[in-house]
C-alpha cells in the first residue's frame, strides 16, 4: 500500500507540473497575440493625420489595387519604378512626397523601397523609372531612389504600400534622407495621404 501511495503521489505531482507548464504557455501565447502588430503589418511612425478629408487617389496601370506587381519592377526584373498616377489633390498642395515600403519584411521596421519628396504642385503623374524631378532618399538596401520588391523566397505574399501626401508646403531636405526624416518633416504638413498597395511573392 505504500508503495502504492509513492506511485499516486508522484503521478500528481506530474500532472501539476504539467498543468502549470499548459498554463503558462498559454499565458505566454495570449501576450505574443496582444503585441502581434495588426494585418498590414506595423503602425506608421511618427502617426501621420490628414489635416481634411479628401478624395485623393493614388494607381498605377502596371496593376490594380491589392494585385501583384509585375516582375519588371522587382529585384528578379528590370528593378524599375512602375507608373504612378494620383487624381483630386486638395487645394493648397505645394509639393507631394511619396514612401514605398514593404510592413510584412522579417525585421522589426518596414523594409523602406522608396523616399521621394520635392515632386511638384502640379504633377499627377510618375512615369516608369521617373522621380518627376524629386528629390530621393535612402532605401533599405544602402542607396538612393527605388528599388523594388525582393522577398524572402517561401515567406509567403509580402504587401508593397506606395504612400502619397500632399503637403502644404516645401520640404527642406537633403538627398539621401530617410524615411523617418522625411515622416518626421511632414507629420504637421499633411493635406491629404492616400495609398496604393501592390503584392509580391517569391
């Protein structure tokens, strides 16, 4: 019998063992599903606000919006900026500014493509490879100006948001200034943002 009472004894204390190991895995589980950033990937920062609601519109006829970019403007094609076109940008717009960066990179910040600032009051429109007469900064992978998606192979559909702001005056940056630079100068100046993504998988 009391060799019986040794073997309930140490089959409880297996049992509470396990349940504490069950509950704190799912404690630990719980707090990675809260800090999990939302769908799309991580917050913008600094938090950009329009300063109006506006119609603005932002497409490009080298794909429709949520649809895959051709290979001609990715690091597997000719690695050039697709065609852009924007529509109803607010009166009082000065110049427009344009980010392109990939959320869904495995890294903690967006994988920044592209940085443009300086483009004309007066431009609706980016031809393929064109910065319309802007002024770039630097992208993630150590230079300037566009370079486009080149995921990971196997890590799934990475999403491409191409950001366009209308501003409310000229922005005094150098060339080669980062994404951060370039939110951090505009976050009070915004007229009006809209934003086109664009998908890619390897």
């Amino acid at each position: 019998m009391s060799g019986y009472r040794k073997v309930l004894s140490s089959g409880l204390n297996m049992l509470s063992v396990l349940l504490s190991l069950g509950v704190a895995l799912l404690l630990v589980s719980c707090g990675e599903e809260q800090q999990r950033p939302p769908a799309g990937g991580q917050p913008e920062t600094p938090q950009i606000e329009e300063k109006g609601k506006s119609t603005m519109k932002l497409t490009s006829e080298a794909f429709e919006e949520g649809q895959s970019i051709p290979q001609k403007y990715t690091g597997e094609g000719a690695n050039v900026s697709p065609p852009l076109s924007w529509s109803d940008a607010p009166e009082g717009t000065q110049e427009f500014a344009l980010i392109c960066d990939d959320p869904d990179a495995p890294r903690e910040e967006p994988w920044v493509h592209w940085v443009l600032w300086d483009i004309p009051a007066d431009t609706t429109s980016l031809h393929q490879g064109s910065a319309g007469g802007g002024t770039e900064g630097a992208n993630s992978s150590g230079g300037t100006g566009y370079t486009g998606p080149m995921p990971p192979p196997g890590h799934g559909t990475h999403h491409y948001h191409f950001k366009l702001y209308a501003l409310d005056t000229d922005i005094q940056l150098n060339a080669g200034a980062t994404k951060k630079d370039l939110l951090q100068t505009i976050q009070d100046h915004v007229l009006a943002k809209t934003e086109l993504v664009g998908t890619y998988e390897r």
